[in-house]
C-alpha cells in the first residue's frame, strides 16, 4: 500500500525486484518518489494492460514487466524530456490564477495534499487524468462536487470571439511557407499577435465533413460523414441532436451571427442571425481563363474587388462589428481560394505567369505506391485518365498554380479589412480571433489535384488563435487537429460542455505554453474514388491506412 519513497535506498531496499523502475518513477528528479508521481505510474500500467492487473498486452507482459523492461532496456529514452523554462510548480493558489486563469477552479483538485501549492509530481499528475478522460474538466468538477463552469458576472467578462475561416486554403502563405511566392501579409501579421499551429490537419479533407465535424465536436469517423458525396444528406442527419458551437454559444449569453459559409449550407437556423453569400455569379473577362471541369477553373473578375462576394461578406462583418455592442461570436467565411479561381485583374498581374514556380514535385513519388494509392492520387473517377500528363502538357497547371495564388491574395486582403475593424472595435478589448481554413490543397503534389487526398498536402491547413492571455508570435509545432477547437473553445470561454461527447483535445494548455509537452496523435478519415482511409498524425509520423490494409509511414 506504500505510495512514497523519500529516496532512491529507500525504493531498492522496498522493491528490490524494480530497481531500475526508480529513474522512470521520480519525473521530476528529485530523488524520491512522490505520492502523485506513483499514481501516474499506476495509470500507465493499466493503460499499457487496457485495464487492471493482472491484464497482459500481446505479447503477455503484465503492465509492471512492461516497464521494467522499457526502463532496463532503455533508460534515457524513458525518462522524460525536460525543460527548464516551462513551469510546473506553483508555491500559492494566487500564482496558479496569474498564470492559469481560465482554470483557476481547478486548484484545488490538482493539490492533493492540500498544501496550498502544486509541486511538479501534482502537476504531472493532472496531465496524466487529462488523458484519461476525454471530457476532463467536466469529470474534475464533478469530482469536486461542482456542477457547471464558473459563470461570468457580467456581460464584460464575456469575451467576443473572432470565427474566421477560409475556404480550400492550404499552406501557401507567408505564416506556413508552403509557397515562396504567396503575398499574404494580413494573415502574417495576425500570426505574429498570437499562436500558430504549424503542424494543423483537417478531420477529413473536403469542405463538408470537415466543417461539420468543426461545427458539432464529433469527428467523422464517428458520425460517418466522411466525404463531400455524404452532402446528398444535410449535416444534420449524420450529427442527430448535438448542439453546434453557435447555438451552444447563444446558450451561454453570446450574440451569435454567421456570414458567409460556415457549415456548408444550413448554417441560418444555428445562429441567432445569419447573413449568407451575396454577390450571385461571378462575371469573366469574355476569352480569360479555362472551364475543364468544376475543380479546373479559373478566369479574370469582370468587376471591382468591391463588388466580390468576399469583400461583401467582410463588408457585412466590419458592420457587425460596429453595431453589436453585446458579446459576439461571429462566424465568417471567405470561400476563395475555393474554385472557380476568378478574382479582378490586379491580383493576377502580382504573378506574372512566366515567373510562377510550381509546388516541390519528385518525378518518382507514385513509383514506391501500392496501385490502389495512386488511384487515389489521380482520382481518375472525376478527372479521367491521364489528367496530371494532360495539364503539364499545355501549361494549364502553371495557369492554374497562379490563379490559385491570386486568390490567396485576394483572401488574405479580406483578412486584413476584418482585422483592421477588429482592432478598431471595442470587442477586441478582451475578445479572440480564431482564423482556420477547413483543409489543404493539392496542385500537383505527387500528380494530384484538389483536395479530398490523404497527404499532407491536402490535410495541412491553417490555425492561428490570437487573444488576451496568450503568447504573441509563437509556433506551436505539436499535431493538432481542427477536431480540437470546440473543446478548445470551451475552456478558453470558460463555458460548460456541450450536452453530446465532443471528440478532440483542448488546445487551452498548449496556448498557455506553445512548448508544452503534448503528444497526442490526430486522425483524419475520409474517402476517396470509393477507397475508405484514416490518417494518423503525432509530433513524429504520419501513417495512412487504407481500409483494404495498404499503408504508408512518413
């Protein structure tokens, strides 16, 4: 039943059949083994056994020979990173609420030894019940008798959140450097006032699944919506009753108002108010740009930027921003760089087109492939065959890289409006921007086009959260995933959970310390030319598997 040694002799004389265990133990190297350092202990045991003792894994190790045998075998790579400046003790609940606001209820439950203070062992131990529970703030409280989130006392204390997302915007910028020649200096500058999460993925990579996943907390491999062909149902049928983010919001005392797309169509009943593309068809210089197919198209704006549906829809939110004086969560969406590739002139003239460079391509990529991958790559179900061959042949592929750029610009131009009317507005005061875009893009990377692939090309996308309370200019290199902005948001709001079980990992401990220590792998699920994968990214690889058991590592 002894949980506490005070030194290393003490451990060896008590569990001499361990020795080697003790460095594994003692994660803050102290030279003894706390209370809170054993129990996490424990946990990984039964973590490794999928239960209790006396539970074996494969290849019938109990969880204790498993350690053994990790830390005999391995003692350097067992033991835990360290890093001097990040902070994992605090001597007073006061120093904890300076530096952990959102979660200052949660004090005294991490203190277990009601000592008034967190040592190292306590706070290692609070990392370890996060990943056991999914929803873990909402199992503390009720551990701690406690029924709902602290309420606000006053509207004030409410903050204004910023939702923008982009359409079909894949690294190419100046923040992700996916493209050398990208002219994005809005999305830059957001980007040096708050997180960027360098190493972001979708949860499928086409428009729909991923916005409802974003939108309703549950990921696609869990409410089956997993493809854009799955849109011959609305979103609604694959999410039953869960509350979206905006309606949960609304029930938290927000002003909620959508622009734009969001939810790919039947966004207006989710908001408290809803204002939905306007503009109507595109007009094109007569004679400019190409029609192959829906994913092939580009041409030259027959109109001002003014009269764009983008600039509309930003228009409509400087307004909002303006007149809505109580806390507000707006939802905006900018659809380019969504195809058509269609912007006015000047956007087009910052890419001469002799001058355009093509995404890094390896003329052997497919060759190491199993077949049913490079069906995947050329998805030939929609393009036919030999369509990568066909544009590189007649240069449509560079004309359609800097269509793809000019309405990057184009998009990051309408950032830069909403931002300047941010600053301006009295939301920005306490409020947060959260800028995404719902998946990457592929333009020739490894012979594909469009999104809807398993690379990374087409799962990569942008994340950047920018508020009070959190670090200016840092990159957060960790793999996160789209999945995680609902229960991020719950924290960062200090508001309850939803009523449904929302998939995904708060960011909130990552935003307090972008070099925090975080390891937990994210999946992206979709379908593609009828093939069924799942992608599994973490700090290190990436591994997709299709379901007929093909598989690649990166």
């Amino acid at each position: 039943s002894q949980k506490e040694w005070s030194s290393r002799q003490t451990w060896e004389k008590d569990r001499p059949d361990f020795t080697a265990l003790f460095a594994f133990i003692d994660w803050d190297h102290d030279g003894k083994i706390s209370a809170a350092e054993y129990e996490v202990f424990d946990v990984q045991i039964k973590s490794y056994t999928d239960g209790s003792y006396p539970k074996t894994n494969e290849q019938g190790e109990s969880g204790m020979a498993v350690f053994k045998r990790l830390a005999a075998e391995t003692p350097k790579k067992t033991a835990p990173k360290t890093d001097p400046s990040r902070k994992t003790s605090w001597d007073s609940q006061g120093e904890w609420n300076a530096d952990k606001p959102t979660v200052k209820w949660i004090f005294p439950f991490i203190d277990k030894n009601s000592d008034g203070k967190i040592d190292a062992g306590e706070y290692l131990a609070i990392q370890e019940y996060k990943k056991k529970h999914r929803d873990w703030q909402a199992q503390a409280r009720k551990e701690l008798g406690l029924t709902a989130l602290p309420k606000r006392s006053s509207d004030t204390e409410r903050p204004s959140l910023l939702f923008l997302n982009i359409d079909d915007w894949n690294d190419w910028n100046e923040v992700l450097q996916g493209h050398p020649q990208a002219i994005t200096p809005n999305i830059k500058r957001l980007a040096e006032r708050g997180v960027v999460f360098s190493n972001a993925i979708c949860s499928s990579p086409t428009c729909f699944p991923s916005r409802s996943a974003i939108f309703t907390g549950i990921h696609p491999a869990r409410s089956g919506n997993i493809v854009n062909d799955n849109g011959s149902q609305p979103w609604r049928f694959y999410a039953g009753d869960a509350v979206t983010l905006p309606k949960h919001l609304s029930a938290q005392g927000w002003k909620t108002i959508g622009i734009g797309k969001n939810f790919h169509n039947g966004d207006r009943r989710e908001f408290d108010e809803y204002i939905g593309k306007k503009g109507g068809r595109l007009k094109q210089v007569p004679g400019s740009g190409i029609n192959l197919n829906p994913s092939g198209v580009w041409g030259i704006a027959d109109l001002p930027s003014t009269k764009m549906p983008d600039y509309i829809a930003v228009s409509h939110g400087i307004e909002k921003l303006t007149s809505v004086k109580d806390p507000l969560f707006l939802s905006l969406g900018i659809y380019r760089p969504h195809v058509p590739w269609v912007v006015p002139q000047k956007y087009f003239d910052l890419y001469p087109l002799e001058e355009v460079q093509f995404p890094e391509r390896r003329a052997d990529d497919l060759d190491d492939l199993p077949e049913r991958f490079k069906l995947l790559a050329h998805l030939e179900a929609k393009f036919g065959p030999g369509y990568n061959d066909m544009l590189a042949k007649k240069g449509y592929d560079r004309q359609f890289v800097r269509a793809y750029l000019a309405c990057v610009t184009f998009a990051d131009e309408q950032v830069g409006r909403i931002l300047d009317a941010w600053d301006a507005s009295p939301h920005s005061k306490n409020g947060y921007i959260v800028l995404w875009s719902d998946h990457g893009y592929n333009l020739g990377e490894k012979e594909g086009w469009s999104k809807m692939k398993p690379w990374y090309d087409s799962a990569r996308c942008n994340l950047i959260i920018a508020g009070p309370g959190i670090p200016k200019g840092a990159v957060c290199d960790k793999a996160v995933s789209l999945q995680d902005l609902y229960p991020t948001l719950v924290d960062l709001l200090e508001i309850p959970s939803p009523p449904q079980q929302i998939d995904g990992n708060s960011l909130a401990p990552l935003l307090a310390d972008p070099d925090a220590d975080c390891d937990k792998p994210v999946v992206m699920s979709s379908e593609t030319d009828g093939i069924r994968y799942d992608v599994v990214l973490d700090n290190d690889y990436r591994m997709t598997r299709l379901i007929t058991g093909e598989t690649e590592l990166y």
